[in-house]
C-alpha cells in the first residue's frame, strides 16, 4: 500500500492517504493494452467513492467547436474582441523597481510600454511615435525619456511630449495633447502589473473578482522570481494553456508520478470569468487543498517518512517549482526527527511546523491562514483569459500565453516560478528563451506537457475530429473558458452533445 497519493501535474504534490489504489496499470502510456484482466480506466474512475466534502461540479456534455483554435479569422477577431478588453498581465511589479524602469509586453500586434512614473506609480503606454508610427521602445531597460530613433521626438516617462522636430511645420497645431504618448490602463494586483486597452473597462479588481479575495491571504504581491522561461510553441494559446487547465490528463501524460499514487478525481470550480481545480486533498506543506483536516493516520505501508521526502524531491527534481529548497530539505530530515512508525499525518505536521521554523530562521514569515481559507482559495487557478496559477504559501507555479503574432497555430509560452525571499536575497533573474521544448532547462514534467500540445494542434485539423469534448466533471475547466470567451468574441460557445 502506497504512503498515500502523492499527486501532482506540472507543479502540484498531494498526498490522499485515504484514496483508495489504482493498479499501476494505469501507467497507460506505455501500456495501452486494457484486456489484460486488469479493470478498464473507465472502470477504474467510476468505481471510486468521492471523498466526504468533496462536492463535484459538472456540466452537462459539451462539444467545443475548433474553430477557436485554429481559424485565421478566428484569430483576426481575438486581437480586437478579446484581447483589446480583457486585464491581461503585463509583467511583475519586481522587473520595474525604479522610476525611469520600463519593459514592454507585445500582444498580437500591440507592444505597450510599461513604465515606473513615481515610486508608487506604473503607467502604461501604447509603444508608438505618434509622428509616423514608429514602434519606440523595445525590450526592458532604464530611461529618461524615450526617444523616436526615426525624427527624434522625445517624450518623459509619463507620456508628455517634450520635443516635436520642427514643431513650426505645424504651426499651432501640434499641441501637447496631440503629441502626447497614448494611455492604456494600468493597475496592479498580486505582485503583477496589470492592463486593459479598453478605455471603458472595469476595474480590476471586480474583473479579477473573487480571486483577490480568496488568493488575497497567499500575499503573492510579496513573491519574487525564481526562474522565468519562455519559448515560441507551435499550437494555439489556448491549446497551450490548457495543458494546464486539468490535471485529468497527469495520469497518462506523466506516468512516472503514478508511483505516488492516482488522483481519481480532479474537481472543478468556476469564479466569475475564472476557474480552478484541484484533488480532493492536499496535505503537501503549504498547498491549499480542498480538504485536509480529516486525513487519517495510517500505519502499514511503506515509510511515509521515506516516501513523503522522496516525493517532494521528484516535484523539485522534475517540476523545480511547487515547494521550495526549504521543505524538501526539511523533508530529507523527517528520517531522523521521527521515530519508525510515525503515521503519515504526524509526519506531515511534523514537516509543515520543521518548514515553517526554518524559513522563519531565514527571514521568510509564511503568512497565517486559517484551513477554511485554504481550502477556500482553491487550486490550480486559471485567471481568464490567458493566465494559470498555483500557489502556495510561500510559492507559486504561473503559466502565460499569448497569441503569436495572429498565427492561430503559434504562441508564445512562458512558465515562471516566484517564491519568498528574505528581504535583500532575490535572486537577479531574467526572462530566458529557451527554445528547444526538450532542452534539459525546461524540466521533464513540461516536457511531457509540451510533447501532447503540438500534437493536439494537429488532431484538431483533421475531418475526423468533430470538436473537443471536456470531460463534464474534471475538466469544467475547459468548457468554461470557453463559455466566457464566447461571451467576448460573440461566437465558438460550447454545444450540447447532439
Ligand atoms: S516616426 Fe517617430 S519621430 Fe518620426
Ligand atoms: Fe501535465
């Protein structure tokens, strides 16, 4: 018998004691057979009992036309209905610490400049001369003003125009108002600089609304980088995000974690415009997880001691986000803190209270949060329209893409770690572009992802495919994405089965 059911997919560990085992035949990558007497996979999941306090959600049976994903036109209709209304993130607020640091965000194509204006102040800025267009700024940097390299008009970092060449030429017309840089909303939340090219668009905060309030206890505003990487993926954004949207799918795509254990059920909940989903349990430190106050001790079956640090090590190994240096090795220590024996949730508590003390010794306070609240602020969030993610209480696993260019078929795709610090220990982190999907930098757990989205893009090309079909409990996810892009682009709505 397992320890329990350390579970996760691309960043996410929990241990289910209580679940019950599934044969290891559901390492189904390798082993598609299913007639070797073993029970079906469809058997295998109808068959198990839904932990107490765990209420599914579901949809009924929906197709989702693929026009969403690979239609040029489609694509076209995005960078107006879409993309020109939604609060999409910008960067974080660490990559502009002084005033005068700026960095640019490219969206279909549009770049906007981001710009500390003030020390308690971001601006944002379309990336255009308004003499004859040309784009002004690229990349990140510092600056005192920015500079057309074309004529050489000049404005200061808040958008006031300061020189026109040959201004006479216009005689009065050239006002300052018609010379200034063009605004674009700007707010921040969670640590991330946020904008909206809307200029009708709500705040922020009630777009974001509820993830605020019930991610606002994780303080993500006090994370720093740990790793930033990027590359150019040939699918769709929405393909690509998705590969994150469910872990329904971490069975079969990452076998080598069925060692610890299946998840059977990844529920689902939807939050206005945003979704999350998650296991039933999660007892790994500083994870929220939808219940975790009832887990049962347990006394037979392998070392939990053992298994629980060989676990955390995996993810770190395999994810290199979803904990931290400070629990895996506090995890290392459970062998000789803990006596033979010691049932596995003795030794997570014991493993939270150990981590919590050393990161406290270093400096990083993990920030006080009741269960009811953990449980609460959900799982694995995907933050509509192009952002995932996975917090913990001193972490967060986060996923961005992003249309390339409007190749419905390309897009840009980032995955970021940031993490608590002790004031003054940040790491100096850049964005990397790593363009090789199976380059050891990007770690083996997304290599897995990667392998099925282009693929995917692909599959859904073909006369034979009639649309994806989400799975109406563990992949409502999915299907609500959908939904509240059809409320924006005003077509692509999931359909009923017929
Ligand atoms: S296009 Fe920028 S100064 Fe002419
Ligand atoms: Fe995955």
């Amino acid at each position: 018998m397992a320890v329990g059911t350390p579970w996760f997919c691309a960043n996410i560990l929990f241990i289910a004691p209580e679940m019950r085992e599934y044969p290891d035949a559901l390492n189904i990558r390798e082993e598609t057979v299913m007639d070797d007497g073993l029970p079906t996979f469809e058997t295998v999941f109808e068959d198990y009992t839904v932990p107490a306090g765990v209420k599914l959600e579901s949809i009924p049976p929906v197709v989702i036309p693929v026009d969403a994903y690979t239609s040029e036109t489609y694509a076209r209709a995005e960078n107006e209905k879409l993309w020109g209304k939604v609060w999409q993130i910008a960067c974080r607020v660490e990559e502009i610490p002084n005033v005068g640091d700026y960095v640019t965000y490219e969206i279909v194509d549009e770049s906007i400049i981001i710009v500390r204006t003030a020390p308690d102040q971001i601006q944002a800025f379309y990336n255009v001369c308004q003499h004859r267009g040309r784009r002004l700024m690229e990349g990140c940097g510092h600056a005192h003003q920015f500079v057309c390299k074309f004529h050489g008009w000049r404005w200061r970092i808040n958008g006031q125009n300061v020189f026109v060449n040959d201004r006479k030429g216009w005689g009065d017309k050239m006002t300052p108002e018609e010379a200034k840089l063009q605004s674009v909303h700007c707010d921040t939340w969670g640590g991330w600089v946020w904008i909206n090219m809307d200029p009708n668009c709500e705040p922020l905060l009630n777009y974001l609304d509820p993830a605020p309030d019930l991610l606002g206890p994780f303080q993500l505003d006090k994370m720093r980088y740990r790793w930033r990487q990027r590359l150019i993926f040939p699918c769709n954004w929405k393909t690509a995000l998705e590969a994150f949207d469910e872990s329904h799918h971490a069975s079969t795509t990452h076998p080598q974690l069925n060692k610890y254990g299946v998840t059977p059920y990844w529920f689902c909940r939807t939050h206005g415009k945003h979704t999350w989903h998650g296991p039933a349990v999660s007892t790994n430190p500083g994870r929220p997880g939808a219940t975790n106050s009832d887990t049962p001790a347990q006394s037979d079956g392998p070392d939990p001691r053992v298994a629980i640090w060989d676990s955390l090590n995996t993810i770190m190994v395999e994810v290199n986000s979803c904990t931290t240096d400070t629990i895996v090795n506090a995890a290392k220590r459970l062998i000789d803190e803990l006596p033979a024996g010691t049932p596995t949730n003795v030794v997570l508590a014991h493993l939270s209270a150990a981590a919590e003390r050393d990161d406290a010794a270093r400096g990083v306070i993990w920030p006080k949060i009741p269960p009811e609240k953990m449980q609460a602020s959900g799982h694995d969030w995907h933050l509509f329209p192009n952002s995932v993610i996975l917090h913990g209480l001193t972490y967060a696993l986060c996923y961005r893409a992003r249309p390339n260019g409007s190749d419905p078929n390309s897009c840009i795709f980032e995955t970021y770690v940031i993490e608590r610090y002790p004031e003054g220990q940040e790491p100096k982190t850049e964005w990397e572009f790593v363009a090789d999907p199976m380059d050891s930098r990007w770690p083996r757990v997304l290599q897995q992802d990667f392998d099925n989205m282009p693929e995917v893009q692909k599959g859904m090309k073909s006369r034979g495919f009639k649309g994806a079909r989400p799975n109406p409990r563990q992949e409502v996810t999915v299907a609500h994405f959908h939904k509240t892009l059809a409320s924006y682009m005003g077509l692509g709505a999931p359909q009923p089965f017929k």
